[in-house]
C-alpha cells in the first residue's frame, strides 16, 4: 500500500513538472509572436510615413538583440518622394516629426491624385490588393538552437500570373535568458506558373513538419491616418 502510494505520489509530482514546461513553453511562444505582430505593424506604420524614426527605433531595439543597429536606414537612398520640384530620400525623413509626416502624407496624396487624374499611374485599386499577414507558430530548430516565426502576406492581381508572395522567417536566439530577435529572412515568389523557390518551401514544411499559421493580422487596421 505505501509503495502504490509513493508511485501515485511521484505520477502526480512527474504530471505538475510536464504542465508547469508546458505552461512556460505556451507563455515563451505567446510572447515571440507578440513581438512579430510589433516588429510588423511598426514597420508598416513607418514605410508608410505614419510614425516618427524615433518611436519605431525604439520598438525595434525592444525586440532585436543587444547591439542591433538602425544604420542602413539612417543612411538609406531609398525614394520617398521623386517629383520634378521636389526630391526625397529616406534618410530625409529621420527626424521628421508626427505633423512633418502629415504634411508629407498629404503631400503624396496630393501628387498621386494629380497623377492618376493624368493617366500617369493606374489608381491603386486596378492595381493590386494586398492580402492580411498570416503568423506561424513558433518552431524550434535543434541543430542551430534558434526558434522561428514566419510571416506570408500576397499581393493579388486580376491575373494571378501578376500574383505577388511575401515571405518573411524571424529568426530567434537566447540572449542572457531572453528570446531576442536576431534576424529577418526574406523570399519572394511571383506568379503561379512559376517555380517555387527552395527557400520558400520551408514556409509550408519546416523540418518535416508542417508548418501552421494560426494568426492573421490586416495591417489597414493600424492606420493613424492615411490616403
């Protein structure tokens, strides 16, 4: 009777210890794919002119490791504005502030109105509709010690030839006791007639397993204020 007694003890102790990692692992796994809805949504904000630098560096070093650095985008070239009377460039924009950016909102709304209305460009809509982002679950790789989140949003056109795949693979590592962000992988795939490439295939089975996406998010939710 006390041997069945110590046995039945040590089940219920071996039960406990299984829920209380289970419990952690949900709340470890939870916490990463908050911090890819952060990581997404301040990126759409910031591309999209509707925060200042500052506040999206901020959530950025939040969530990457210790000594990530915001360098390429202080010194990046890419477009912003291209018109004949006025020109700018990323790192134009670094110390804008929220009424700056609604002024530069306005100023590209304006500009696009004019060129639509000049038959310059195809109005947004007859060009394409961006899909909601789908979230994975978390995935742990055993070989390279890193847990992985991916993120897959499409571009979709009239003709699905013109289709256009987003794929992002957020890539974690253990930083003094605390999951950080350590890299972002991105894979593009276009059409449907096309060849997937090889590194896209991860997105659908990682390591023999399949991958799911539980989680969406529709970016246009998030919008302060915009066209």
């Amino acid at each position: 009777m006390f041997r069945k007694m110590i046995r039945l003890l040590c089940m219920i102790i071996c039960c406990l210890s299984l829920i209380g990692c289970t419990s952690d692992k949900t709340h470890q796994d939870e916490k990463l794919i908050d911090m890819v809805k952060e990581k997404e949504i301040n990126e759409y904000l910031f591309f999209t002119y509707q925060i200042p630098f500052s506040e999206y560096e901020e959530s950025m070093k939040k969530l990457y490791y210790k000594n990530y650095s915001l360098d390429y985008i202080k010194n990046s070239t890419r477009p912003v504005i291209s018109y004949e009377d006025r020109k700018l460039i990323l790192k134009d924009i670094i110390n804008y502030t929220e009424e700056d950016l609604k002024e530069l909102r306005q100023d590209v709304k304006k500009n696009l109105e004019e060129d639509i209305k000049a038959g310059r460009i195809i109005p947004a809509e007859q060009i394409g509709t961006r899909g909601p982002l789908e979230i994975s679950k978390v995935y742990y790789d055993d070989t390279f010690k890193h847990k992985v989140v991916f993120v897959k949003n499409e571009l979709k056109y009239d003709d699905p030839n013109l289709n256009v795949k987003y794929y992002r693979r957020h890539i974690f590592r253990e930083e003094e006791g605390e999951w950080k962000l350590w890299e972002v992988r991105e894979d593009f795939h276009y059409g449907e007639k096309m060849p997937v490439p090889k590194a896209v295939e991860l997105f659908s089975n990682y390591n023999g397993v399949e991958v799911e996406y539980p989680y969406t998010i529709d970016l246009n939710e998030y919008n302060k204020e915009w066209f």
